[in-house]
C-alpha cells in the first residue's frame, strides 16, 4: 500500500478531504493532509486557499465538508485545544497604542498563562529594544515580530504562521527563519504559509502545494522535482568553451536544448544521469575545462512554474 507523501505518521494535525465553500465560491476543495512535529511549508499563489486551510486547523472556521483534527481532537468542538494551538495572522491583528511588552502581556492574559514568558517571547523575536513603544510606530517588520512573540508566549505545541515574513527586511527575515527551525527541531509542529518561494524553500524541507483550492503536491522539494518527470531539468555548465561543448551536446538523445550566453552553457535534458555522465567525459576528450554544473531548477520556483502551468 502506497502512502500519500501528503500524510505523515505522528501526525498532530489531520486534515481529511476538507472543504470549505462561501456561497458560490470554492476556496478549498476536498484536501487531505498532515503536519507532524518540525516545520512544514504551506506553499501557494496569493488566493489559493492557504488561509483558509490554516483558519479551520486553527478553528476559526469549521470546514463545509470533510474533518480537521489537532493534537486528537475537533478544534470547534474541544475548545482545550486553543491552549495548545497559536496562529500568527497575515493581517495586522495588533492593538496600536500597546506597547510591544504590553501586546505580548495581554496575549498571555488572554490565554490564561503566566506572565513569566513574556520576556522570554520577546527577547526570542529580537524586540526587546524597542519593547516599550507603542507598536502604532512600528515598521510592517516589527509588527510581526510583536505578533511572533505574542504566539510564543502561550509556548504552543502546535504554532500556525500566515506569511510571517511579510514585510520585514533581510536581517529580520534571517532571524525568525532561524527561531522557526529552531522551535520545528526542538518538536514544535510548525506550519508555515507562504507565497514566496525562496522563503519556503529555506525554512521547510516539507512542502504541501495548493493551488486553486486543491492539494497540488506534497513532500521535499526534490522529490516533488523528481516526480515532474514530463518536464525537463535545466542544467547550467560553467566552461571556458561552452559552443564547443554545445555543438557535441546538442545531438545527443538526452538533450532537448541548448543555449550559450557568454561563459554559460543552459541544457535541458530529459535524463538528468546520463547527461551527467556525458558532460565529464565530453569535456575530457575535448580539452575543454568545466568550472560548474549545477542544477538551475532543484528549487521551489520550478516547482511552483510546473503547478502554476499544469492548472490552466
């Protein structure tokens, strides 16, 4: 029997064939997965349903059809699970005239836990400097960070993040990628929804794509590359001669194309094995010398091309 890449085991949030519709509108459509401990990437195109998957995990919204369970139990129904559970929302949820201290304060009162983390919550986020300002002069940056530590502060087992990353700039997005694997090793189910790809790419090694409201694709980048076998891999070779290394490449049965731009030569094969085999040996005999040969499509930005594509 073969496991759906989409479902793991240990599973502490179970989604079965959910679906939620407003009206007319589908906005999800008949998903089954599941998130485990450590970090996993919710991946898809602004209006793809990202948000309202993540609001019936968290039990925001109850789904139309199908079921969502977390930590074992019907969020709408066993409300003890909010305890446990803590959602960071795209939109700017926060109160303007608190103070970021007096945000994450009220967050822990809110929840019914000790005040005692709150500082913890903060420093975490890298906040404490400016800690006792009105979070109405914050830049879109520390305002997610404020939201981050106001999650952290009830130390939640399971932690939902709509595009946190939103707004803030390198060092910032360096640092909450950072605290989001840290807590995802330390056995924290994190799931984190994201439109852009290179962010999803560094935190997640586990992506579940939707796209138009459906599972689009589950799994590691890499194996969901691998699986587009209908599609070639692009391939860029570094050479001190790459027209000649082209003009032996390009009859050969596993190359559909080349194209030479200055030092670079881009292939695209239909066997990424053999041309690696070919490309040495070529190079070799032809006394020609190889500086690289890289993969240009082992991404997430190929990966997101091909569902985009395959949809229409």
């Amino acid at each position: 029997m073969t496991t759906s890449p989409a479902v793991v085991t240990g599973a502490t949030v179970e989604v079965r064939e959910a679906s939620k519709w407003f009206g007319q509108k589908v906005a999800v459509s008949d998903v089954t997965c599941s998130f485990g401990p450590g970090l996993s990437g919710l991946l898809g195109p602004n209006g793809a349903g990202k948000t309202t998957l993540l609001r019936m995990i968290c039990g925001l919204l109850s789904p139309s059809d199908g079921s969502v369970s977390v930590l074992g139990s019907d969020p709408r129904r066993d409300h003890r699970v909010y305890r446990r559970v803590a959602l960071v929302p795209e939109e700017d949820a926060v109160y303007g005239f608190l103070t970021a201290r007096g945000f994450v304060s009220y967050a822990a009162d809110l929840s019914g836990v000790s005040r005692s983390g709150v500082e913890r919550a903060i420093q975490t986020v890298d906040l404490a400097a400016a800690a006792d300002r009105p979070i109405a002069g914050f830049s879109k940056g520390m305002r997610q960070r404020a939201k981050v530590a106001a999650a952290l502060v009830t130390d939640p087992d399971v932690l939902i993040l709509d595009e946190p990353l939103n707004g803030t700039d390198p060092v910032q997005r360096a640092h909450l990628i950072d605290t989001f694997r840290r807590l995802g090793a330390a056995g924290k189910t994190l799931i984190v929804s994201s439109h852009v790809l290179a962010e999803v790419e560094r935190m997640a090694d586990r992506v579940i794509a939707i796209v138009d409201g459906r599972l689009a694709a589950a799994g590691s980048v890499l194996a969901i590359r691998q699986a587009m076998a209908d599609i070639p891999y692009r391939i860029r070779i570094d050479s001190d001669d790459p027209r000649t290394i082209a003009a032996n490449l390009v009859a050969t049965e596993c190359v559909t194309s080349v194209a030479v731009a200055g030092n670079t030569l881009h292939v695209e094969t239909s066997d990424l094995p053999d041309l690696g085999r070919r490309v040495p040996q070529v190079a070799k005999d032809l006394g020609v010398r190889l500086t690289a040969f890289e993969p240009e499509d082992e991404s997430l930005e190929s990966v997101f091309r091909y569902l985009v594509r395959r949809r229409t």
